[in-house]
C-alpha cells in the first residue's frame, strides 16, 4: 500500500531523514518507533503529502504521494496529528463531519443541507459515516459541545473520529495515544486493531514500545533520521538494537499473560550496596519469569523457588543461570526443599513474593517468606482470587502486606531499590 523510496528531508540546517526506503503491506499495522528527534513526524508528513521530500517519494497504492491534487491525496491517506490544538470554535459534529471534506465540491459548515453541492446521497452517506465515527472513538456524548470545550484527551479522540470520517484506505497516527489516559490507549489500539482486520492499512508513531509491540504486525525503528531496524516487533525490539537507537539498558521478555515481546528500561549499572545485595523470589507459574530478567540485568545476585520441574519460572532462572530450589513435577514443598528455602530467604537481603497462586502444595512458599527480613509483594489480582489454601493463608498474606511493600509489578525494581536504601 505504502512505498518510500530513499527519501531525504533537510528541515533548516538539520537533515531530518536521510534516505529512508520501507514498505507497509496493504491491511497491517506498522509501528514507527525511535528516540525523540529521529524523524518519526517528518516521515509521517512526508507520507501524507503535507511535505515535498528534498529527494526520493513516497508512492501510495501506487501513485506519487506528491503527485496527487490535495482532494485525491487526502481521500487516499488520512492523518490524526500529534497536536491538536483547534483555533476555530465549531461544534464536536462539525469537526467530525470536516472529514468528509474529500468529497464534496465545496466546504459546508455541516454534513446536511448546508452542503448545497452534494446530492441527498452524499449527505445521508455522510451523515452516516460520521455517526459511525463518533460511536467507534466514544465521543457522541461530546457531539453538541465546542471543540475549544473539551479536554486535550477528548479533542485527540474527536481528531481520530474525522479521520474515520475521511474513509481512507491508509490512516496515518502521530503520537495517538499521548493525552490519553490508560482506559483509552487501550480502547484507541483495539479500535485501530479492528480497523486493521477490516482492511485499513495503519501506521503509527508510537513512543510506548510495549504497547508497539503488543498490537502492530510489524516495526520501523528509526534512529538520527534513516532505518536502523524493521521487521516484527520480536525481530526489531532486541536489546543491542535498542541501546544502539535509546542509548539506554533495556531487558526484553515475554510478558507473562500477553506473551508479546516485552521491553523493560534498567537504569546504568551502579556500585555500592543497592547492586551487591542478594534477593530471593517466591513465584511459579510464569508469574516471574520477566521480573528474574529485569533483577538479573540490574546487576542483582538472584536466587528462585521453590519451583517444580517443568514451571516455566525455572526453565527462565536455569536460562540466566541463576541459583534455584526445585522439587519434583506436581509436588507439594517437601521438607528438604522447604529448608533449602527458608535458607535462601535468610541469606536474602530483600525477598520478592510475586502474584502467584497459592495452594496446599505450595502453601509452604507463603510461610516461609514471612520469616524474611525485608519483603516486596508483587500484587495484580486480588490475593482471594488467587488463593486456594484457605483463612491460614490468607492471615500471612495480609500479615506480609502490612509490613512490606506492596507494588505492581512494573514498579518492583523500583521497590527493591527503595529495600536496600532503607538498610543503608
């Protein structure tokens, strides 16, 4: 659908993309990811037609891009921008309905009989498809209100409703989710996800890497303005890469319940106590594997279990080389693997128990941790959810809660750093 053939753009005295060449497939989602400054927005606008590379094109469905009359280009591509920002004070409706501007013959302040140049048909089909519009992006409820009335996050939605309204068979995203809260990222990515099954074909810039990777088929990391990597997000995404484009410390993992590729930022490695202490993870299940990464790049001396031969948690620790309690396949914590446990946490100087289940065969795991001198409870679901072992797990749970620190799981490292500045 998309061809950019070695494009050069100079923006003043800086070359903002320096011979750039990709391909996006006709119906898929393409990420454009990179640091700030790497000319994801100046491609974007070269894609759209808005900016004349100083050499190469952009061809869309086989046509120069640049080639095009205003009205053609922009029923082939529509574009939701990074800024919103609206000078004119015109209903949320109008705005939508400014979308189907490609196809009328004049500019209407409305989608019905104020448009004079189009016929009945245009104006029902039009009016049709900006209903649409505004139900897919959750903004119908904002119809009659001024466009200047609504929050950034609002207007970022009602910009995506006139895209939608454009029709086009190429929607172009700069940033789309930026003022969005996290309720409506997400809404926003499986609304371009469904999009995409349709047949729209997408591109985006993203700065989230994880939400990247979780819904596009494919990347484009762009790094000082040219092509540093493309490709599927698990070929693109890989630590060296990134370093190389962020200049940055990066682990990169499954996660445990997508099982997308998963990017976790580290900071640099640092001397002193907070890099030198031990820890112990209490987990199972997959419920650790991408946490024994993040503690193992941070420069920790690990330790995990107890954990039954064939959890994928220890499959991950013997991967990395760490040190582990095990016992046998489906069986409940022995005696000689719950000392070996109960030694682990006392050599430990901050224990982690993950979000894992807790059962009878098991329960031993829970007790054992509450003997630890420092604790970081991992929690995403509730505790009884997870818990099949009954009031006695239940009362060590809560006893842990009270005296550790309780974190979901993207703020471990933070929690664990945090542990070893209070011993200090």
């Amino acid at each position: 659908m998309i061809r950019i053939e070695d494009v050069s753009v100079t923006l003043g005295d800086s070359r903002v993309l320096d011979g750039v060449s990709a391909r996006v497939p006709d119906g898929k989602f393409v990420g454009l990811v990179g640091p700030n400054g790497a000319g994801k927005t100046t491609l974007l606008r070269a894609m759209n037609g808005v900016l004349s590379p100083d050499s190469g094109r952009v061809l869309v469905d086989g046509d120069a891009i640049a080639d095009l009359s205003s009205k053609a280009a922009s029923r082939r591509v529509a574009t939701v921008p990074q800024d919103t920002t609206l000078s004119f004070d015109f209903d949320v409706r109008d705005v939508v309905a400014m979308g189907r501007n490609p196809y009328r013959s004049r500019f209407g302040s409305g989608i019905d009989s104020s448009d004079r140049s189009a016929d009945d048909g245009e104006n029902s089909t039009s009016a049709a498809v900006v209903e649409r519009a505004m139900e897919r992006t959750d903004v119908m409820q904002f119809a009659d209100r001024s466009i200047t009335a609504v929050s950034g996050g609002e207007r970022q939605r009602i910009l995506l409703a006139r895209a939608l309204a454009q029709d086009t068979p190429v929607l172009l995203l700069d940033e789309p989710t930026a003022s969005l809260d996290i309720n409506h990222q997400v809404r926003t990515f499986e609304l371009v996800r469904e999009l995409v099954r349709e047949g729209k074909t997408v591109v985006a810039a993203i700065h989230d890497l994880n939400l990247a990777a979780h819904y596009c088929d494919e990347l484009l990391l762009l790094d000082s303005g040219s092509v540093l990597s493309s490709g599927p997000p698990t070929d693109v995404l890989v630590e060296d890469t990134l370093r190389e484009a962020f200049d940055a410390r990066a682990v990169v993992s499954s996660h445990p319940v997508t099982g997308s590729t998963y990017v976790t930022a580290l900071p640099e490695r640092a001397t002193g106590r907070e890099r030198d202490g031990k820890i112990h993870v209490v987990g199972g299940g997959g419920t650790v594997s991408r946490l024994l990464y993040v503690l193992s790049a941070a420069g920790y001396d690990v330790s995990v279990g107890v954990l039954n031969e064939g959890d994928s948690d220890l499959e991950t620790a013997r991967l990395l080389g760490l040190e582990t309690v095990v016992e046998e396949p489906f069986a409940p914590i022995g005696s000689e693997a719950q000392a070996a446990l109960e030694g682990k946490i006392r050599d430990a100087d901050v224990t982690i128990l993950s979000d894992v289940e807790i059962g009878s065969g098991n329960l031993a795991n829970l007790e054992a941790v509450s003997a630890a001198d420092s604790v970081v409870v991992v929690e995403e679901r509730q505790f009884e959810a997870r818990n099949y072992a009954g009031s006695a797990a239940v009362a060590s749970y809560r006893e842990l809660c009270e005296r550790g620190h309780v974190v979901p799981p993207d703020d471990v490292l933070s929690a664990v750093e945090d542990a070893f500045a209070g011993e200090s």
